[in-house]
C-alpha cells in the first residue's frame, strides 16, 4: 500500500542523527479535526448538503476525505494550533532534526499546511490507495525510516503506531491512551490534556443563566410569589430554560466556528480556541438538552411547550435571523419575551400584554447596543462589514436610532401601564410609587446607550449593566419603589 509524500527523497541515512520526529496532524499539530472541520464548512454553506455528505460515508472513508477535501476550501490560518507541539517542532528542526508530517487527512488537505508549517520536510497522508491510520500509518513509516523515528499522537489509533516507533511523545491524550503508549514504546514527553470538563461548562456559558430569573417576573407582577406552590414549577423552568439554553449554545458555536474565530473575544470560545473537541461537546449538549426537556415536561405540559418554542426560535436564529438585519435584534427580544412566557405558564399567572410588549422593546434595544458595538470595533479595525451578521459599516447610525427609539418606546409602554392597569391590580397596594419606574428605566437605557456609544461597552449590554454600578443602583431603587408600592407605604 503506498501514501502520498511530498518532497521526499528516495532513501533515509540517518547515521549518527536523531530520529526523524514525526508529528500527527488532527489533535497534534493541530487542537481539532481537518476532516470534521471540511463537513461543518460544506453543510454551512450548503445545508441541503448534509444528504450528499451522509452518502459520501457510505461511499468509504478514502472516498469522504478526497470529496471533502476537492468541495472545501479549508484556510488553514484559521484553525487552533497546539502553541506547544509547534514550537517544539520548530526547536527540533533548528536543531538539525528532520520533521514529517504523517496525517490520515487527505493529501490534498494535508498539502495545504506546507506553508503553514516550514519546518516539515516531508507529508505522508492518504491518497487513493488506503487511508493513512493505525496500523498502516505504522508499517508505512516503519517502512519509510527502517532506523527508526519518533511519533507525536494523541488519538487510540496511534498506539499502533507508537509500537513501531523508537520514542513516543503523547499531545493531550487521555490517560487510558498514554497508558497504553508507554506499553509499547518508550514515552519520552507528554504535552498535557486540556481540562475538558473546565472547557466545556464555559461553552456552555452558565453565566447566560442569570436572564433566565426573568421566569419569576410573572410570578412577581401577579401576586403570585407568595404562594409557596410556585417555588417548584419556577425552579424547575428555570433549569429547564438554561439547560436547554446551554445546550443550543454549543450548537451555536459549532455553526459560528469560522466567523468565531475571527472575532475579538468569541476566538477564545473553547471550540474555536480548539480547547473542547466537537464531538464531546455534542455529546456533552445532548445530555443537557435531554435534562432540560425532562424538567421541562415535569414543571408541566405547558411548559415544555414553551421550552420547544424557545429552542426553535434560538435555532431559527442561529441558522438564519442572526445575518438578517434588524430581525436579528428582534429575534433577540423575543427570546427574552419567551422567558417571561414560560414563567407565567409555570405559575399560571394571567397573562400581561403590558409586560410582554414592554420586554420586546427594552431587550430589542439592548440587542442593537450589540450590534452597535460590533460594528464600531469592526469600523475601528477599518473593516466593512461584521462576519456572520448581514450589518455594515454604513449601517451604525441606522442601529443607533433603532435601539434608542426602542428604549423609549418601552419607557412609553411602561408610562401607559401605569396609567391603564397597574392601579387596578389588587396586589398594589400604593401605586404612586409606581411613578418612579419609567425614569428610572430611562436612566438605566440611556446610560447603556451612552456607554455603547463611546465604545465602553462589553459585546453583552445585559452583563454589562448587571457589573456596573450606577446600573445597579438604579435597579436597586426600582425594586425598592415597586416594593412600597406592593407594602402601600405611603408616599
């Protein structure tokens, strides 16, 4: 069986030199995988596409590798590299050292990292005639260096590797796998695992879930807190929410990659950053989603009708809204909207159109403070246009006007409330405390607003009103207000 090599000469003398290092390419050299890489780029661009690559597997792995390598593209400046095995590489070859790359991605792929990595002297990789892992990644380069070499993996399939090499040098392999590394062949270094567990609750964001408290609201506007009967089914959406939640995330993440990865502060997400493989993290958000739509189902029928609601819109989003213009930002609120949704049916609170409307306008408003961001670092960078959203440069005072105007129509909104049906309700008790939420929602939009356009806001308004002070205390007097107003504390 013979592999492709590319600029390799026709015999190896290694006399008195070191053993060619020979480095992995998937989860060696680089923190993910070329192959799985190729298909989340072909089914993005072409989601249809999913049908063709599901035929190319039965077609044979050789077969699914020489497709997706011709059909994709891949830019390989843009993927996670291992910091460490690459500068250990670049040492080795000051030294004198020779360095192969030997991959199971495709030659084609593979040839594509020629000028990423000057150092390699030589690719070997599958071609037509087999596909280069395990076993006969081992005999092909027992039979290419008979004096022997030096093999950097990180996957189970190098051990058949590992057996014939003289050294062995594990990257981020699992401790099963480095124990059966050092069964057949001498482990001189071992670059350590990432801390999958530690990656993986980070890109579930469990700070996100503080937007989820937004379920007791209704509770909260309906008198309805009190009742020790709704402590559970509020406790039970709200896990419900940010289970599920978690888990569209990771879906986002895997969808966003490229676009990720040439953001400022989303490359360091630990898909994109190469700290959390795929299919763990898949895995990993499966069992969340699962979690969330049992909860869901046990806080009642109605909720886990509403949790569905949220997913779909979430996903929608994610595949589509989020490159539409101004739809995106209301996509935004109602996803917000639908969080107060869930938590009126877990309490069944009756429902307040008052508040719904007021929370599409303020959160739709805070959804363009983050566009607004977006494009003033993109302007800042002399950029055009914002990857994986469909907003220009052109577009910024467009973005402005519409989340400022969206602010104060809910300031509007929240006026009319308490001019037409906050006196009514029974649980308030001294409404004209009331009086002092809508100018102090105002102020609590405008200083955002006034933030986001000197360019000191986060990419998240909502995490940077809850870290700011002035914020705060705002919302601290807001809470203060409805509280006598609730208690009738004379004015």
């Amino acid at each position: 069986m013979q592999f492709h090599e590319v600029d390799a000469p026709q015999a190896e003398t290694l006399s008195d030199q070191a053993p060619p290092l020979v480095l992995d390419l998937d989860g060696t050299l680089l923190r993910t995988d070329s192959l799985i890489e190729q298909a989340l780029a072909y089914i993005r661009y072409n989601p249809l596409g999913i049908l063709t690559l599901i035929a190319w597997v039965f077609s044979g792995r050789v077969a699914l590798k020489e497709r997706l390598a011709a059909a994709v593209d891949l830019d390989p400046r843009t993927l996670p590299l291992n910091e460490d095995v690459v500068a250990y590489a670049e040492q080795e070859s000051a030294k004198g050292r020779k360095v192969v790359l030997a991959t199971a991605a495709h030659q084609q792929t593979a040839h594509l990292f020629k000028d990423q990595f000057p150092f390699i002297s030589e690719i070997l990789a599958t071609s037509s005639s087999g596909n280069l892992k395990g076993k006969a990644k081992g005999e092909t380069l027992a039979k290419r260096f008979p004096q022997g070499f030096d093999y950097a993996g990180d996957s189970p399939a190098d051990v058949a590797v590992w057996k014939h090499a003289q050294n062995a040098i594990t990257v981020g392999a699992s401790s099963s796998t480095v124990r059966k590394a050092k069964k057949v062949s001498n482990v001189v270094k071992e670059f350590p695992r990432p801390k999958v567990l530690k990656a993986f609750i980070k890109c579930l964001r469990p700070h996100q879930w503080a937007k989820n408290i937004l379920v007791a609201v209704p509770a909260v506007l309906s008198g309805r807190i009190t009742d020790p009967s709704t402590i559970l089914p509020l406790v039970m959406t709200f896990f419900a929410l940010s289970l599920t939640a978690s888990a569209t995330y990771v879906f986002n993440d895997i969808w966003d990659l490229q676009d990720d990865r040439q953001h400022w502060t989303k490359k360091r997400r630990p898909f994109a950053s190469g700290t959390l493989s795929l299919p763990v993290g898949v895995a990993g958000a499966f069992v969340c989603f699962a979690a969330g739509l049992t909860l869901a189902l046990l806080a009642g029928p109605e909720v886990l009708q509403w949790v569905l609601i949220y997913v779909v819109v979430t996903l929608t989003y994610s595949l589509w809204l989020k490159r539409k213009v101004i739809l995106d930002a209301l996509a935004l609120g109602s996803l917000f909207t639908l969080r107060l949704v869930a938590g009126m049916v877990a309490v069944a609170a009756v429902p307040s159109p008052w508040l719904f409307v007021f929370s599409m306008f303020i959160f739709t408003s805070l959804a363009f403070a983050k566009r607004h961001t977006e494009i003033a670092r993109v302007i800042d960078k002399g950029g055009f246009w914002i990857n994986g959203r469909g907003y220009r440069a052109s577009d910024l005072p467009l973005v402005l006007a519409a989340g400022v105007a969206s602010s104060i129509a809910a300031v509007l909104v929240m006026t009319l409330y308490i001019i037409e049906d906050a006196h009514k309700q029974i649980f308030i008790k001294n409404g004209d405390w009331l009086w002092f939420l809508p100018p102090l929602v105002f102020l609590i939009a405008s200083r955002i607003w006034i933030f986001c356009q000197r360019g000191e806001l986060d990419d998240d308004p909502v995490f940077f009103a809850v870290k700011d002070r002035v914020c705060m205390a705002y919302a601290g007097l807001t809470a203060v207000c409805f509280g006598l107003a609730w208690f009738g504390v004379p004015l």
